[in-house]
C-alpha cells in the first residue's frame, strides 16, 4: 500500500504522541497504610491500547492454543519505529503494514472532526 501524505503527517502525529504518553501507575495506601491500591496516573493513547489488545496474545488462552503461535507481542520500540517508517512514506516493515489501519482511522476521525 502506498503511503500518502496525509498518512505521513498522521503518523508523524501518532508517533510524537505515543512519544510523549506512557502508562505510569502508583500505589495509594488506604487506611493508614494497611494496603494499597494501584492507581492509573497516565494512560498510553487509546490507539496503542487497542493495537495492543489485538495484536497481543490472550491472557486467557494458554501458549499452547494454535492461534497463540501466530499472534505477538507488541513493543514500544517497534511501534514508534514502524510509525517513524510510515512517517517518511514508506512501508517496509511488519509493524508499519499493521500500524497504516490504526493510522488510516485516526485520519478518519480527524476529518470528522474539522467537518463538524
């Protein structure tokens, strides 16, 4: 697939923003210290999560599950890189090949933005 401008300029986005937020969580003690909750201080961008979530093997679901074997586990690292890829127009690479929906639905949705 080739890679547009627009697709570029939202990936150089994405990239910055995923650059700029990570999931950062604290405990809380409760009750004098007795015990401690987590606490979600700041959030990855929704995008990531849902990348994350479908490209990331079930919890659920054993290693031993056939379909385990074809799923992977996302990296940071790999991500800003496929988006830095798609961000100088190219798409070389597996990461980049499964980041350009992510990227073409967040085109989507700034469009509908700016039209209403």
């Amino acid at each position: 697939m080739k890679v547009t401008k627009e697709l570029a300029e939202m990936a150089e986005l994405m990239r910055v923003d995923l650059n700029s937020r990570r999931l950062t969580v604290s405990l809380r003690w409760m009750n004098g210290g007795e015990y401690a909750l987590r606490q979600v201080d700041e959030q990855n961008p929704k995008w990531y999560r849902e990348f994350c979530a479908h490209y990331s093997p079930s919890r659920r679901r054993g290693w031993r599950w056939p379909n385990a074997r074809r799923r992977m586990f996302i990296k940071r690292r790999d991500t800003l890189r496929g988006l830095g890829e798609i961000a100088a127009s190219r798409n070389e690479t597996v990461y980049a090949s499964r980041l350009i929906p992510y990227v073409e639905d967040m085109c989507c949705q700034s469009c509908q933005k700016r039209s209403t």
